[in-house]
C-alpha cells in the first residue's frame, strides 16, 4: 500500500484556513435554512401555540475555546443569556438555532438554575460542534420548558411525547408521520417493555387533536409556507400529562 504522509503543520493550517474561508462565505448568505431564526417568526405570526422564546444572538468562535478547557472569549454573550434567562424563568429548554443536544440528557438542555443554564450552554456548544453545525449557528434559543406528556422517556431521561412531522409546501400537507423513527429506540434506552413500537402502534388515531386541525387549516398553512421556500417539515406535540 502507497504510504500516505501525515500533513505537516504548515499543510494542516493551510486546511484550517480553507475551512474557515468556507464557513465565513456561507454565513455571510445569512442564516441557515434550517435556522429557528427562519422557521420560528413566521409559526410564531400564524398564531400557533408556541413555547415562550426568546433569542440571544452570538458568534461560535466565542464559544470555542471551551472546547480547549478554557474560558469563552470576552464577547460571549454571557450576562445577556443570564439576563434574559432570568427574565424568562425556570425552569428552562436550552437550544441554539440549529439544534438542541437532545440524545444527551437533560443535563445538557434543562436548565433549572443559573448553574445549569452554563452547563447546558456548554455541553450544547460541544453536541452542535460534534454535529459540525456549530459554525453555523447565530444564537441561543431559550424556551419555556414544556411538561410534555409521555408513557416513556429515551436517552437518558428525554419525555417522548406525541409529536408529529408534517411536510408541507404551498399546496398543503403532503405527509405526516410520528416524529421520532422506530430505529431511534432501537435498543430502547431505558424504555419499558415493549417501547416504543407497542406504544406508537396500540394507540392508532391518537394524534394529537391539535395535529388534526392544522392538517385543516388552510389559512394558516398557507401563510406558513409563503414564508418558506419548498417543502417544509413542522414537528408538532401536545404538552400536557397525558400520554
Ligand atoms: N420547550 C421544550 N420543553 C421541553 N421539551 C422540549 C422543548 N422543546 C423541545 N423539547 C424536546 O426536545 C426534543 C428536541 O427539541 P427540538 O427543539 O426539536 O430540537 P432538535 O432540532 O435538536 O430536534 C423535542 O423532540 C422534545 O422532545
Ligand atoms: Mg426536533
């Protein structure tokens, strides 16, 4: 087999240049598609039930030396997050734009205190950053948490609810389907006894009543996806205690 030389460091930051030169061209389009800063406003305007949100915009290279063991840059925007943290009350879901660190356990997305609130921000840093979405983020998602009615929870503590996918262009829904794949339990976590799969299937029809009405709401869903180009996928879920 040809022998494959290692990089040099010189090689190895010319590739990390590259790379940064890709992400500073991609973020200078504005947010990601897949951003809540896209996807949230115009939910939030047809007057969907949301969970209370607020924004804290920051810049990734901030937050990464956390990453190295050491202290965030001087302009991560700490004081505002707690500021706003505080203003919204605990306790609270912590997400950035792009994606919460939801396989990882509420250590990582539950925030109960000012304490928590640094954990969480930090460990969703890294979940964001072992997705390799992380440079692509622009803020912080702070949400009322949810009690979110559930007969099982996966990954070390995350309620799974009735949540719903709905893939919707301009024309209507064109599917739906129970969010979480049946694959995504597969070893069950610390599911009950037959999981997921007994519990999906033994309650057909079960989704949510809210769900059905937004399948008939064509007001609404037209406004949704004039606001979005393509088709377009809404997970919706029923908060509450019941299963
Ligand atoms: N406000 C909330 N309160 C409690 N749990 C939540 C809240 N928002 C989301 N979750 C739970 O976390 C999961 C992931 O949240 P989501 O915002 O969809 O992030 P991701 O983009 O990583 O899927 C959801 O499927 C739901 O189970
Ligand atoms: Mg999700």
């Amino acid at each position: 087999m040809p022998e494959i030389p290692f990089p040099t460091p010189g090689q190895l930051d010319a590739m990390a240049e590259e790379g940064r030169r890709m992400i500073d061209a991609r973020r200078a389009k504005g947010p990601d598609p897949n951003s809540a800063l896209i996807w949230f406003p115009p939910i939030q305007a047809a007057g969907l039930p949301v969970p209370r949100t607020m924004f804290v915009e920051y810049e990734p290279m901030s937050l990464w030396p956390i990453c190295d063991g050491q202290e965030p840059r001087a302009d991560f925007p700490i004081e505002k997050l707690k500021q706003t943290a505080a203003l919204m009350g605990y306790p609270l879901f912590v997400r950035t734009d792009l994606a919460s660190a939801k396989h990882d356990g509420p250590k990582s997305y539950r925030a109960n205190s000012e304490a928590d609130l640094l954990r969480c921000l930090g460990r969703t840093f890294e979940d964001n950053a072992c997705k390799d979405i992380v440079d692509f983020t622009r803020c912080w998602m702070l949400r009322e948490f949810l009690t979110i009615g559930h007969s099982f929870t996966a990954f070390g503590g995350l309620p799974i609810g009735r949540e719903w996918r709905f893939f919707a262009d301009q024309d209507g829904v064109k599917c739906h389907h129970f969010y979480w794949p049946e694959e995504a339990f597969e070893k069950l976590y610390n599911a009950p006894r037959g999981g997921a799969k007994s519990w999906q299937f033994s309650r057909p029809n079960r989704m949510p009543k809210r769900c059905k009405r937004f399948q008939i709401w064509p007001s609404r869903r037209r406004e949704l996806s004039a606001s979005t180009a393509g088709v377009w996928t809404l997970p919706r879920m029923k908060p509450g205690n019941g299963g």
